[in-house]
C-alpha cells in the first residue's frame, strides 16, 4: 500500500511538472523576459557594486538594448503605412451609409474619450516627475498675444503635418514653425531713426523626426483609392498584405531577441540609478495606465452603451468574458476575432452583418486601450527628461496618439514601435523609450483587453441603434425581386438578361450578403 502511495505520489508530481514545463513553454516569451529582467537586476547589482566603472562603460552596457530600439525603429514606417493601407482596402463600398457613420462616430468619439482619459490622468499624477507643464499663464514676461500666436503656429504645423509635400521626406522629418528676432539695422527702415528695431519673424524649418500624421492621413487616402478601384488595384492590394505579413514576421524575429535587450537594459538602469525614483517612477506609470483602462473599460464604454440603448451594458461583457480573457493572455486581438464573432452572433444574438461589419474595422482601427497607453507614455517620457510641454505640443501628442493607434499591428508587443514614431513626432528622445520595454509587453495585456472590448460594445451598440434600419431593408430586399419580375413581363430575352444582370449587381451589397 505505500508503495502504491508513493508511486501515485511520483505519478501527480510527474504529471504537475510536466503541466508547469508545458505552461512554460506555451508562454515562453513570457517567461523569458521576466527571467530577462530578473538576471538584469542581478547583473546590475553585481557591477555596480563589485565592477569600477566609468560613465562610457555604462554605455557599453546598454548597448544592446540600443540595437534593439534602432531595429524596432527601421520597421516603424512600414508597418505601420502597410497596416492602415490594408485596414482601409477591405470596406465595403455598398454598404448602408447610415450603420457607417454610427460606426466612424462611435470609433472617433471613443478614442478620443480615451485619449482624455490619459492626458488629464497623467498631468494630474505626473508620474515621470515633478515638473509642471506650461501653460499660458506660467510665463507672465510674455507678452499674451505672442503666446497665443506660437500656440497657433503649432496647430498650424499639425496641418501641415497632416498634407506633407514629400512623402520620401515624411519618413524622416517634419515641418516646424520657430519664432526668430532679427535685429533690423536703422537704414533698412528710415534715415531718420536712430535706434535698432527688434523683429520677430516665423521660419519653417524640416526638423529630424518622422512626420507621423501625414503618413498616416495618406495611407488612409491611398487605401480609399485603392478601395474605389475594385479589381483593378487588387494586385496592389495583394503586394502591399505581402509586405506587411513580411514585416510582421520580421518584428516576431526581432522580438526573440528582446529578452537579451531587456536584460541589459535593465543591467544598464540598475548601474546608473543611484536613488531608485526610476523604478517608483515607472511602478507609478503603470498605476496610471491601469487606473485610465479601468475607467474607460468599465465607466465609460458602458454608460455610453447604457446611454444609447437603455439596457444593462455588463450582459455584453458577460457574453463575451472568455474572448476577453483569451485576448488579455495571447495579447493579441486578431488572434480572437472569431472567438468574438462566435459569442456575439451565438450569445448576445446581434445580427451577422452588423458583427462581420464592424469588428474587422474596430480591430484595425479601434483601439481605445492602445491610443491611452500611447500618449501617457510619450508624456511620462517628456517628464522623465525634465522636458516641459506647451499647449500645441500636447495637441499634436493627442492627435498623433488616437490617429498612430490606428496604424498599430494586432500581434503581441508592437506598441513600443508606435511610441517610438510619436515621440518623434514632438521631438523627444525616442532612446528614452528603452525604460518602457518591458513595462510596454505587461500592459500589452490590459490594453488588448479594453481594445477587444470597446469593439464588442460597439457591434452590439451598432445594432440596437440600426434594427428598424435593417428591418427596413430586409424588406426592400424582399420587394426588389417582385419588381424586377414584374418588369421583365413582355421584354424579350435579351432585355430580361439585361435586368437579371442589374439586379445580380443591386444585390451585391452590405445588406444582403450573408456569407462575408
């Protein structure tokens, strides 16, 4: 009997480390770079107490994680041009106007309220550091109006930024208004004064920095062109998913060998933190940006629901809790996207066209958790350095991080790229951004999450809004043979082919397509 004990003792702990290798090895990115930022910390610790070493040693420690952010940043362009191309190509041309400008209205109105959520938390708690943003009271030796012009001027260059005249240049650079004093020497105004006059003039300059925006608004721009062209530029459409899937692959490489970036990054903070406000300053980042998910996850999405629909918004979180969870741990939203149409056709019972419509543009183009977690961290990073934000730089923050979101890659740990491109946008030191790898990969989850989930409110929002609509047409649906029949009584062979045809082509629409 003991021996049988014992055995089936062996048995069950056999049987539970296997189950624990397998885990492992399942989330072996995972496990990874935790064991990277384990074995980073003691590295650090052990060179910086046992190893003398000089400010360029440092250097040489971080090093890696160098190599790492420049990789991330030579794919940043084209990734994210080729996703917002092919998130674009696939609308539907004949599909009701109305159920579309619900959709765009309820995706712009919610990135938007995210993007809020983030900047009002991260200015309130200023988690990089204790330095107020300027405003325009903050400089009383200013004159008013001037401060009020340079604000101007930046809203300006957003538009400017927005239509570029060199989409080559856009890669690498974007246009920039300074306010320069020129001394005017007395013979250039008149004779007869006898004093210098001081003149401040506007300059534009191309400053280094990727022009964020205008690739962006001509990305969406090509790929409507695209999308009008029907089969025309399908071949092109083919080549640009190629060479996206291509530079997804190459991101999945790089990502292999982020553990190694990771543990010399860390190794590298380790050495030359010498009172630990980073680690406080960063445990508080990710406090913010969980508190910012939570709100609008679980405030905000639903009472808008509950606002439009009249109906209790945590049964379509119930419906859809699995897919969620799923979402949070594979951390990717493309990987769940039949998961989803499954329970809100199965389970919350919205109808196929509405769920097939709007999740596929929602899980390109929606991301609510992904446009928050986007501007804190480019103004955690602005106050990590001391660097102080006017009124226009944080609008060209707010606008960059809604509209770069839509550009983001639904695989795992691809949001540090669009960091990367939108504090370049500002021009603040996108290397800063190496301290955000790691924190980037575990919020990844969360921002996943609360992605899936605002499209999930929004197909089923969609729908109770747009049930008379669809009624509406299914019964012109229904009518339309009828008339087309009646019609073709008395025409001759020909005639009727010809109404066969327009009708085959009328039917060709949003409404009546059930097997997309």
């Amino acid at each position: 009997m003991e021996n049988n004990a014992t055995l089936q003792m062996n048995t069950f702990c056999y049987g539970q480390l296997k189950k624990f290798w397998v885990y492992i090895f399942q989330k072996k990115i995972l496990a990874s770079n935790l064991a990277a930022v384990i074995l980073g910390i003691a590295l650090g610790f052990i060179l910086k107490i046992y190893v003398p070493m000089t400010d360029v040693d440092r250097l040489y420690i971080s090093f890696p994680g160098e190599i790492l952010i420049n990789m991330l940043q030579a794919l940043t362009v084209p990734l994210i041009v080729t996703s917002v191309i092919i998130s674009v190509t696939p609308l539907n041309r004949h599909m009701s106007r109305r159920i579309a400008v619900h959709t765009a209205a309820y995706f712009v109105s919610t990135t938007i309220l995210s993007v809020t959520i983030g900047l009002i938390l991260v200015l309130a708690v200023r988690p990089g550091a204790g330095y107020a943003v300027r405003t325009y009271y903050a400089d009383y030796d200013e004159d008013e109006d001037e401060e009020d012009s340079t604000t101007v001027d930046g809203l300006l260059d957003l538009v400017r930024n927005m239509l570029p005249n060199n989409l080559i240049q856009a890669c690498f650079q974007h246009y920039k208004t300074e306010r320069v004093k020129f001394e005017i020497e007395e013979d250039e105004l008149n004779s007869s004064l006898q004093a210098n006059v001081t003149e401040v003039r506007l300059v534009g300059q191309y400053i280094e920095g990727t022009n964020t925006l205008g690739l962006i608004v001509w990305s969406f721009i090509f790929g409507m062109a695209l999308n009008s062209m029907g089969g025309k530029g399908k071949l092109l459409v083919e080549a640009i998913t190629i060479l996206n899937e291509t530079t997804k692959c190459v991101v999945n490489w790089i990502l292999g060998y982020l553990p190694v970036a990771v543990l010399f990054i860390i190794a590298g903070h380790v050495v030359d933190v010498d009172d630990w406000a980073t680690i406080s300053k960063l445990g508080t980042l990710m406090g913010v940006i969980v508190l910012g998910l939570a709100i609008h996850g679980t405030v905000v999405l639903p009472l808008i629901y509950f606002l439009f629909v009249r109906r209790n918004p945590f049964t379509v979180f119930l419906a859809v809790y699995p897919a969620l969870v799923t979402a949070a741990i594979v951390s990717s939203s493309s990987a769940v996207l039949s998961l989803v149409y499954e329970y809100l056709e199965d389970r919350l019972k919205i109808d196929r066209r509405i769920a097939r419509f709007v999740m596929p543009i929602g899980n390109n183009l929606n991301k609510n958790g992904t446009a928050l977690y986007e501007l804190v961290a480019a103004v955690f990073i602005a106050q990590y350095n001391s660097i102080s934000l006017d009124l226009h730089q944080l609008i060209t923050l707010f606008v960059t991080s809604a509209v770069a979101s839509t550009g983001v890659a639904g695989i795992p740990a691809t949001g540090v790229m669009t960091t990367l491109i939108i504090l370049s946008a500002v021009g603040l030191p996108a290397k800063e951004a190496s301290i955000l790898v790691f924190v980037e990969y575990l919020l990844d989850h969360c921002n996943t999450a609360v992605n899936v989930f605002g499209n999930c409110i929004g197909a089923s929002l969609i729908f109770e809004v747009s049930k008379k609509h669809l009624e509406k047409m299914d019964e012109q649906s229904k009518e339309t043979p009828r008339v087309h029949c009646s019609n073709a009584e008395g025409q001759t062979t020909d005639e009727n082919q010809v109404h066969i045809n327009s009708q085959d082509s009328d039917d060709e629409s949003f409404y009546t397509s059930s097997e997309n």
